[in-house]
C-alpha cells in the first residue's frame, strides 16, 4: 500500500464523481482540500492509501474523466524504526533525579501511597497505562504480531493519552496464556487481546474477562467489527439503501464477523446469515442469534454480503445478483473481472480497517469508566456512520474523530 498525493483538476461538473473516480471507496483518503475554483474548473489536493501504483490510478481516473488533469506523488517509506519510544517522563536535575529515585524515598513513597492491594490502582503508572497483548494465533508467522502490537500501541500513545505496553506471548496453551495474562494484569487499567486464534478468542477473552477487575478490550470484536459496520452502512447510502430490513450474509465467522452481526442486528438488519467451515464458530453464531448455513444460501438469500478479512473463499460470480451490495474485505475472493457490468457496480473490494479508526477513541472512552461491551462498539460505529460525508465509506480520520468518539462512548457508562 502507498501513500499517495494527488492534484487533480476537473471540470466543475464532475467534482461531486471525484469518490467514483477514487474507485467508489474513500475509506483510505487522508485529507481532502479544494485548492481553488473557478466557473469552469476545481482543482483538488488529495492525500490517500492506495493499493494501485501511481500510473493505475492515473488511468483509472482518466477513464472515469477523460478531461481530469491528474499529478500523482508517491510518499510511501518502508522501515522498521520503532514506532514506540520509552523515555522518563520527567527532566529532572541531576541533584533532584537522585534524590527522586533513591531506595529511601522509593521505599517512604511505597509506605504512605501503598497501604493496601486496591492503592496500586490509583498510581500514575498503573491508572495510565494499557497492556496490548497477543499470541499471534491468528497469524501464520506469529512473530508477526510484533509489528502490529507496536502499530496499535502507538497510535494508543498518540490519540488517546493513554501509555500502551506492547507484549507477544509465546504461550505453549491456552491455559499458560490466560494465566500469563492474570499474572500481568495488576500492572495496568485496561487489557486489549488481539490476533488470537480465531476459533478460541472469545472464549479466552470471556475467560480473561471474568477473572480481571479491570476492562478487557477483544479487538476484532469490539474495534474492527465497529469500522467495518459503518463501512456497510455507508457503502449502502453511497447507493441510496439503508440498513433497514435487510438481509445480511456474513463469510468467515471469526471474532470480527461475532461482534458485527450483533451490531448490524441492533442498527437495523432483519436477519442474520453466517457461512464458516468451523462447526465451533457456526454454533457460536447461531448463539448469538444468527442463522449458520451453506455460502450457497447465504448469497442467494441475502441483500448485504461483507466477507470477513483474512477469510478464505472464492466466490462464485454468477451468484451474486444486481444490486446486492458485496463488501469484499478478503480482495482474492472476488474476480471482478468476471463480473457482469450490472454486478459490479454494487460489488466493493476493501481493505482491513485501520485500527485508528476505532481504537483510540474506544480506548479513551474506556478509561474514562465506559464498560467494555457490544454498546461502546454500536457507538463507535454510529460516529463514522454520523460523521461520514455523500459518497464515502468512512469519515476522514482526524484528531477531531477520536474524540468523538471518545466522548460517545464515555456516554455509555452514565446511563
């Protein structure tokens, strides 16, 4: 994926086309500023993630306006710098550092502000800080996790004032894994479980969440099933439908596709349908009031298709129908080139959310005393939902968003 920017001149007639011309989905764009604009003419800067390279996108653009002047800048940089940066919180003298970190004043400091076990959560250390941590049993190289713990972490650092711990686990089972994660839990406010293995994750978050005094946070459940629930409302908007009544076939049934369906059930859907090759997360589903059953069925009954991210399947392009709207978060599963022109108008290949969509602002409203349920998740979506522009996916992520939501979740817990 690159992070492109483009100056785009257009004829003004054509402005209002410019997400068709970003191929339908303005979920990645970053930033969107009219430069300038005269009777004939506007004239665009546009900052986005794109998975096409430069060229591509160019020629698409002009296929869709042939008289679009288009000026793209690749600023895409690889690296493996830390994103997270562990320093002292305080730049003391040398004479008051000393002093500051003595055994002595440790020791007074531990006496008068640690009487009881409860005190440790009121201290700075604890009270601030949150503990991101994963197995990476959903990934095929676990060590992989890494990277994203540390992405996570800091965007937490960065847009919700909280400091995030970062830790993989190589836990032999899922008993040493739980375990673990109880024996480190006195040291933080909040947990947030990710990347685990998707057949087991909810049981082991509601395992956790029972034995911890402190929130738990599942990421896929609660974060990602939020951000791809808006994408599904705003994707039907985009083509003058809501969510009202219809249909709903979820492909995959990891823990991601769990908490949308409760989403998606509590903002509208009539019904239901989930399609996954492991009996446990079919029985899972149909616990938590959906409907398991074959693919086959699932398309040809349904209004709103959304493939879960990572899911392994491929499509079938004669069963899918006109004017069902298909959100593909699996990019392989679909061919659009087979595709009837009436078909693929409505048919969307996405990319994985990006977690600063949802978890600042769900994290931030967490520590702010909200619990960590379904409810925060509905929240969340109904701010992307809200805040959502014509004719985009999801809002512009900002500062301003992460706040937003933070403050509609923190609402959760005063009623």
């Amino acid at each position: 994926m690159s992070l492109l920017t483009l100056d785009l001149q257009l004829p003004r007639n054509e402005s209002q086309n410019i997400p068709r011309l970003l191929n339908g989905s303005a979920g990645q764009v970053l930033s969107w500023n009219l430069l300038y604009s005269d009777p004939q003419t506007s004239y665009y800067r546009i900052e986005l993630f794109g998975t096409s390279a430069p060229e591509e996108l160019e020629a698409h653009i002009l296929e869709g306006c042939p008289q679009a002047r288009v000026k793209i800048k690749d600023d895409t940089a690889h690296g493996s710098d830390a994103l997270l940066a562990i320093g002292p919180a305080r730049s003391l003298e040398f004479r008051k550092a000393f002093h500051r970190t003595s055994p002595e004043v440790v020791e007074n400091s531990a006496s008068l502000l640690l009487k009881n076990r409860e005190d440790a959560r009121e201290l700075p250390m604890v009270k601030e800080r949150a503990l991101f941590i994963s197995d990476g049993g959903a990934l095929r190289v676990k060590n992989q996790a890494l990277l994203a713990l540390e992405r996570d972490g800091y965007l937490a650092c960065k847009f919700s004032g909280m400091q995030a711990i970062p830790l993989l686990l190589d836990a032999r089972n899922e008993e040493e894994f739980i375990k673990s994660v109880m024996a480190l839990a006195g040291n933080v406010s909040v947990i947030r479980l990710s990347m685990l293995q998707r057949t087991m994750s909810r049981q082991i978050v509601e395992r956790i969440t029972e034995q911890a005094s402190i929130p738990v946070i599942h990421a896929e459940y609660l974060e990602s099933s939020a951000t791809i629930a808006a994408i599904v409302c705003n994707a039907l908007q985009y083509h003058s439908m809501t969510l009202d009544e219809k249909v709903v076939a979820i492909v995959g049934l990891g823990p991601c596709a769990l908490g949308l369906s409760r989403i998606l059930s509590r903002m509208g859907a009539s019904k239901l349908y989930g399609v996954d090759t492991e009996y446990a997360l079919n029985s899972r589903f149909e616990k938590d009031g959906g409907t398991a059953t074959s693919l086959d069925f699932a398309l040809e009954r349904s209004d709103v298709v959304v493939i879960s991210p990572g899911t392994q399947v491929l499509i079938d392009p004669k069963r899918l129908r006109e004017n069902q709207l298909v959100l593909s978060f699996a990019p392989s599963a679909i061919d659009m080139s087979a595709l009837k022109p009436e078909v693929s108008r409505s048919v969307h290949l996405c990319e994985e959310p990006h977690p600063i969509y949802a978890l600042p602002g769900l994290l931030a409203g967490v520590h702010a005393g909200a619990k960590a349920d379904i409810e925060i998740s509905i929240r969340i979506a109904e701010v992307l939902v809200g805040r959502c522009g014509d004719n985009r996916f999801l809002p512009i992520p900002s500062e301003s968003l992460v706040r937003a939501e933070a403050e509609a979740v923190s609402l959760t817990s005063r009623r």
